[in-house]
C-alpha cells in the first residue's frame, strides 16, 4: 500500500504538467495568418477551438468556409492529430484555396508554440505554419 502511494504521489506532477498546457489552450483562438511556401494567406472567418475532454483534446472551428472537428494530442511542443472531420459547403476560391491549406497544415501538423495569447501550430512537411491569437 505504500509503494502505491509513493507512486500515485510521484506521478501526480506529471498528469498536471499535461493537464496545464493543454487547460492554457481552451476556448477559441482566431487565425491571424497562415504561412506556407513563403506565402502569407488570411481569412477573417477561420478559427481554431480547444476543449479538455476525457482522454483528449477535442478540436474544432471554421477553416474558412466549412466547420471541422476532430481530436488533437499536444505534449512538450509536438503535436499529433487524429484526424479531422470537416461540412463540405462550396465557397468562393480565394476562401477555398486558403482552407485547404489550412486543413492541409493543421492535418499534419508536428509541433506548436505557445507565447502568452499567441498560438503558432506548425507542419514541418507542408512548409507551413499557421498563427492564432486568442479571441
């Protein structure tokens, strides 16, 4: 019993740590600019949204035209999804062009960054990143 509870009482820094940076993330942050290639593309409509759920990080918002869904792991700056789910509505094609860029980036993203209200998720295999700012 007692070797449980010097366990438990070693772990417990650990399962906050986790819990910290991805509590610091939740609500909704508002795309400031998307990044690929060299290129800068923006869009008023896109957003990102965090919510803590059991298990998981569960992710949606607006990428530029359609709604998306979907879960997100983030731990020490990395990044893994699990796929995303996303409306598919028609829009005009500078808003569908910086969507599927958007989506493209997010879908593979491997690392972020996280500097008081700003969030920067990053796709090192896309050449992209895309900057939020907390709304």
């Amino acid at each position: 019993m007692k070797k449980l509870i010097l366990v438990l009482a070693a772990a417990l820094p650990f399962l906050f740590t986790g819990c910290k940076e991805t509590k610091a993330l939740d609500g909704e942050w508002k795309t400031v600019s998307l990044v690929q290639d060299g290129e800068t593309h923006t869009n008023d409509e896109a957003f990102i949204g965090f919510e803590n759920e059991m298990g998981g990080l569960k992710v949606y918002g607006n990428s530029g035209v359609n709604l998306f869904n979907g879960t997100i792991k983030l731990k020490n700056g990395t990044v893994k999804t699990d796929g995303f789910a996303s409306t598919r509505m028609m829009g005009p094609e500078p808003e569908m062009t910086f969507e599927d860029k958007f989506l493209e980036i997010l879908s593979y993203a491997d690392s972020y960054e996280l500097n008081d209200n700003i969030l920067v998720i990053k796709s090192s295999s896309k050449n992209g990143e895309i900057k939020f700012q907390k709304k």
